[in-house]
C-alpha cells in the first residue's frame, strides 16, 4: 500500500491545531496552600474559604510594568520594579479577602500568582480575554479547514463521488417507494372500476 506522506502530514498539522486551539483556551485550576501559578490575560478567579485576608504577589518578568483590575476591594493597582540589569521584575502585592475575588492582569507578560499562607485557596484561570480566545479558536477553524481541504484535493475528492452515489441511491431508492405507492394505489383504483 502507497502511504501519501502530504496526507498524513495534513492530518498532523490538523490534528495539532485542534489541540494547540483547544488548550489554548480552556480554564485551568489549581487549588492547595503556597500556590503559585502562571496567570494570562483572562480572568483569574481565586476562592479565600478563611476569614482572614491572604497576602498575594504577582511578579511579571522584564521591565513592561502590567496592571491588575478589580471589583474586589483592594485587589487592584500597578505593579513597581523590583531589582535591576537581568534581574529586572514587576512586582504587585495585595492583600486577598475572604471569599471569591476576580481580577485581570493587563498588559502582562509572564506574570506569576504566589500566596505563601496555610490556606487551601482555589483558583480559575482563564489564559485568554475573549477577544483573543475568538482569535485562537478561529485561526485553528481556519488550519483544521484548509488541511481537510488539502486532503480533499489530494485524494481527488474521492469523498464527493460516494456522497453522490450514496444520494444517488437514495433518491433512486424513493423514486422506486413512491412507484410502488403508485401502483398499489392504480392497482386499487382500476379493480374498483371493475
């Protein structure tokens, strides 16, 4: 058998595509104490099940200072520079109150959510804002759509000739239900006349 190696890459690019645009996108959760975990541009929400607030550090590598908003009270504001040369961070501290909090991180990169408590906290994070998971799930439609239609091509579109046949019949098999029907139905009609 003759494998066509331009397929089975298309079905590679395909089904990575559908991988990387799905993970993309999806909501990841932690939950423990000391979490520590990457944070994106999406909305991050953390659960503070204690009474007492949680002191939190978000810490963004290079010198781009990023910004965090909330409804939350306290849980907003911008970060400073922390450090110098290579070693060069953007750092936010700020104290988590009890309950569900939600904030954002703009203009971030690599900014990272730490709380050192005993604290079991949960948190949600959505690794994109809306606008750029549209984006993601779209050029991924876009890949996943263009490799199937380069198999398509490839293979001749074999697949559209038993589409048509199997239509073909179908229809041919309706055409014949509907004769019969006719036939019976004459057939009733003439014995009558008779």
């Amino acid at each position: 058998m003759k494998y066509n190696w331009r397929v089975l890459i298309a079905i590679a690019v395909i089904v990575v595509a559908a991988f990387w645009s799905v993970d993309s996108v999806r909501s990841r959760s932690y939950s423990g104490v000391n979490l520590n975990f990457g944070v994106g541009s999406g909305p991050v929400t953390v659960t503070n099940p204690s009474s007492e607030s949680v002191s939190v550090q978000l810490a963004g590598s290079g010198t781009r200072p990023f910004s965090v908003s909330s409804t939350a009270e306290g849980v907003s504001g911008s970060s400073t520079r922390a450090g110098s040369g290579r070693n060069t961070t953007q750092v936010l501290e700020f104290m988590l109150p009890s309950g569900v909090s939600e904030f954002t991180v703009a203009r971030g990169s690599n900014v990272n959510f730490a709380a050192t408590t005993d604290t079991r906290l949960q948190a949600t994070v959505e690794p994109q804002g809306s606008n750029e998971s549209r984006t993601t799930l779209i050029a991924g439609a876009v890949v996943i759509l263009g490799g199937l239609f380069y198999i398509s091509r490839a293979t001749g579109h074999g697949w559209l000739g038993r589409l048509r046949r199997s239509q073909s019949a179908e229809l041919a098999a309706e055409r014949l239900a509907e004769r019969q029907t006719f036939k019976r139905m004459f057939g009733r009609v003439s014995s009558d006349k008779s």
